[in-house]
C-alpha cells in the first residue's frame, strides 16, 4: 500500500467530503489553489464546482498520480514546484490539506496569498489536533488557537472551525 493510498483511507474514514465543500463554500466562478495536493484528491473533489483549480504539488510521483487521475478534467491545472516560489494570481481561495504545518516559508506564503488574490480571500485549512495518536510528530502541530493567532495577525478573520475526531478543519476570511 503506497503511502497515498494509505492518506486516501484516513482520509475517508476520518474526514468527511461533505464538511470541506461546506467549510469551502465554493461557486463555479471560484478560482481555488490546492496547496500540496498530494494524489489530487481535493482538487477533483472541487473541480466539480469552481471555474479552475491549480494543483500544487513538488513531488513528481504525486504530479503523475495528479494527471493520471484528473485527465478527464480541463479546470485542474497541475504546477509542479515548490510552493515557496508560487507565482499565481486571481485566485480567491486556498485550501491546505495535511500541509500547513509542514511549511517553512510562511511568511512568503502569506505575502503570495495577500498579494495575488481576489477579495475576499478565503483560506481553508485541515490539520491535525495535538491529541490525535496519528499524524506528524506533536511538535510540529498547530493548535487551533496558534493557527488563529498565525491568521489573524495576517488581518485574516477567522470563519469556521468544525471539530473531527483527529483533525479539524477551519476558515479564514481577508475581506
């Protein structure tokens, strides 16, 4: 079992579709950047309802497993690169999944959010809870109320949080 195969059982055991649409919000004209995408999974999933995904994903191995599974899709646009060096625009929305925690060019990412998008600009984010007994190591979780702070000290507002057995999802709003 590859280890996106692995992600993609959590995933459906444990983080339910219907609560991500709902916490995204998304309207055909939306223009959505899938942050480390993975296997594509949430890019599909939203490209079902929005104008145009761009897929971000550095590892050549899920880029594939992007294009294999996406070739019937012509809204899903793959960019294979670091997303410390993300150079889209117009976008207003942008999803992390499982990701956020593991960036180390936040700053640069807040600024290329900020920057580049429409307003209003919403952010939603999936990430594990301290206390879940799976996922990455505890020291690099972010706790709910230090990815608030993190948000709102960028002049986001947050929007949601909804509550998951091992992770929660929440959403931010720059207006």
């Amino acid at each position: 079992m590859s280890r996106y195969d692995r992600i993609n059982e959590f995933r459906e055991k444990n983080i339910p579709s219907g609560d991500v649409l709902s916490a995204a919000d998304l309207n055909r004209n939306d223009i959505i950047v899938d942050v480390g995408a993975g296997s594509g999974y949430y890019s599909r999933l939203f490209s079902n309802y929005v104008d145009t995904v761009y897929s971000v994903e550095i590892n050549p191995e899920a880029v594939e497993l992007i294009r294999k599974n996406s070739m019937d899709k012509n809204n899903i646009k793959i960019i294979n690169e670091d997303i410390c060096s993300l150079d889209i625009k117009n976008f207003n929305k942008v999803f992390y999944s499982l990701v956020f925690h593991d960036i180390e060019c936040k700053d640069y990412i807040f600024n290329f959010m900020i920057g580049n998008s429409k307003k209003p600009l919403k952010v939603i984010l999936i990430e594990f809870k301290n206390n879940a007994p799976i996922g990455p190591p505890v020291n690099i979780r972010i706790e709910h109320d230090w990815l608030k702070k993190i948000f709102e000290n960028h002049g986001f507002r947050e929007e949601n949080y909804i509550d998951l057995k091992y992770n929660y999802i929440n959403t931010y709003i720059m207006k």
